[in-house]
C-alpha cells in the first residue's frame, strides 16, 4: 500500500501548470476593479428589489387581511341592526312558532 502512494506521489502531472503567455498580463485576463464594482453593484440592486419585493407583497397581504375583517365587522353589525330594527319579526321568522298560540306541531 506504501508503495502505490510513492508512486503516485512521485508521478508526474500530465499536463504543466499553465502560465500567461508573453505579451499578457494579469490585468488583461481579470475582470480588475471595474468587474469587481459592477459585480458589486448587481448583487446590491438585485438585493434591493428582493427587499421591496417582499415589502410589497405583506402590504397586499396586509390589505386584503384587514378588507376581510372590516367586511365581517360590517356584517355583523347589519345582523345586528336588523334585529334591533325588526325585533318581532325577526322572532316570528326566526323559527319561535312553536312557541305561538294555535301553532300545531
């Protein structure tokens, strides 16, 4: 086992390392600083809008919840007025016939 490590270790890479041919240099073949900005200021922007994104989807969400809750409170509230309004019929219709002389069961 010690001895397919050595050779392994002692075998050569099949291909050199590459290195920059002449006439280039490093900054012709790297994004340099003006990559790096722009880089920079994608995943800035691209951040920001996920941001407001977010924000605009829990208003819409938070919108819609207290529309919800204002049309049950408006329900409510003319259920409420309804029976305060009509009183007598509400209970003849509201099924206390039972309860009326002469009703048969």
């Amino acid at each position: 086992m010690h001895h397919l490590l050595l050779a392994l270790s002692a075998t050569p890479s099949p291909l050199p390392t590459p290195g920059l041919r002449e006439g280039i240099s490093e900054d012709q073949i790297t994004p340099g600083l003006w990559g790096f900005i722009m880089t920079a200021f994608f995943v800035l922007a691209t951040t920001l809008l996920i941001v407001d994104m977010v924000r605009r989807i829990r208003r819409v969400r938070y919108r819609a919840q207290v529309e919800e809750e204002r049309q049950a409170a408006a329900a409510a509230a003319d259920i409420e007025a309804e029976d305060v309004r009509h009183p007598v019929e509400n209970d003849i219709q509201g099924g206390s016939d039972s309860n009326q002389p002469g009703a048969k069961d």
